[in-house]
C-alpha cells in the first residue's frame, strides 16, 4: 500500500484482517482513537446475514457519513485482497471516499451494529459502549480542550493507578511529541481535567 495517498496511516490495514487472519472466524477492527465502556463480546456476538462485515449504522442527527472504524468481519466471507484493493486505489484514487464508507467490496458490508458503538464525539453515560475522537485535533491526548477529554483522563489516571501504564512511559511519549505535556502534571497532580 506504500505509495497510496490515505486518510490516515493505517487506513488500508482493516482491508488486510481477513487475509492474516488465514480467512477462519470473526474479527473485531476498532480504530486507534477509542474509548470501550461496555463489554466488547456484545459486539464480538452481534448477528451478521451474510454480508462480510458488519459496520455500524450512522449516528442520529451528526450528518458525517457512516464509516468504517468499527467492523466485526466474517474473514471467511470477506474476500477482500489487501494488493487488489491497493491495484485498484492506484488506478482510481477517486474510490477512496467510497472505499471507506464500504462500498464496492464483495459481499456488501452490513451496517447492522447500533451507533452506540461508534458515537463520534457523543458520549451518554447510559448507552455509549464505544466513543470515538474523530476530531483529530482535539483529540483528549493531544489537547485539553475537547469537551470529552475528562473522560479519556479519567481512565488515563485508573491505567495508571493500576500499573497499566507507566508514568515514564507518557514522560517518553511527551519527549516526541506524541502527547501533550499537560498530562504529566495531570498525572502527578491526580486531574481528570485541567482548568
């Protein structure tokens, strides 16, 4: 895929889950930029028809088009070729938008799964089992300034009492910039927000 212009880095490598996976049972994609609150075996048991993957439907009242970031894939179903895909982007950048909304892969992806799995920036502590930062430059790890990020620094602080994550370990992210040098004080000073 090296070469092919992306929305993202990573943005091609669900496409490459049923070949890795030697095309045998379900698989869960997530993108990198989530929050899970439920227990993810609901999405992992979630009825497909016979479509290669079920997507979630779109959320209510937002206006964004339906994406991909969340697939629970029958790799078995999936006949999707990681190279043909790529083949095909080369000749037709223009399908990427289409690509990533699902479309003009074979059998059809379902959008099946509740948009509480895949709530973009909405977050109802009574219903959201997955929340997703899309707005790239808020996101809670890079700024203080999304209205969510109290969320996200919650669990920072739990990981972080737990032994989950070292405190060295966001000092080293912070050293290259990865993540914002205001958790650190967080950290030290026990803040889920920062005023």
């Amino acid at each position: 895929v090296a070469g092919l212009s992306q929305g993202t880095p990573f943005s091609l490598q669900r496409f490459a889950i049923p070949e890795i996976t030697h095309r045998r049972g379900r698989a869960i994609y997530v993108d990198s930029d989530m929050q899970v609150f439920r227990d993810i075996r609901e999405l992992w048991a979630w009825p497909m028809k016979g479509g290669s993957a079920a997507a979630v439907e779109g959320t209510p009242g937002h206006g964004r088009v339906p994406q991909l970031s969340v697939l629970l894939i029958d790799c078995e179903r999936a006949g999707w070729e990681l190279e043909r895909i790529a083949a095909r982007l080369r000749d037709e950048p223009a399908w990427y938008p289409s690509l990533m909304a699902g479309e003009g892969l074979e059998p059809g992806i379902e959008r099946t799964v509740p948009y509480i799995w895949n709530s973009l920036e909405l977050f109802d502590p009574d219903r959201t089992a997955l929340l997703h930062y899309t707005d790239m430059r808020v996101q809670p790890w890079l700024s203080s300034d999304n209205p969510l990020a109290r969320i996200w620094c919650e669990e920072l602080l739990h990981a972080v009492d737990a032994g989950a994550i070292d405190r060295a370990l966001v000092a080293d992210h912070v050293a290259r910039g990865w993540v914002r040098p205001s958790l650190l004080e967080q950290i030290d000073r026990r803040l889920a927000a920062v005023a």
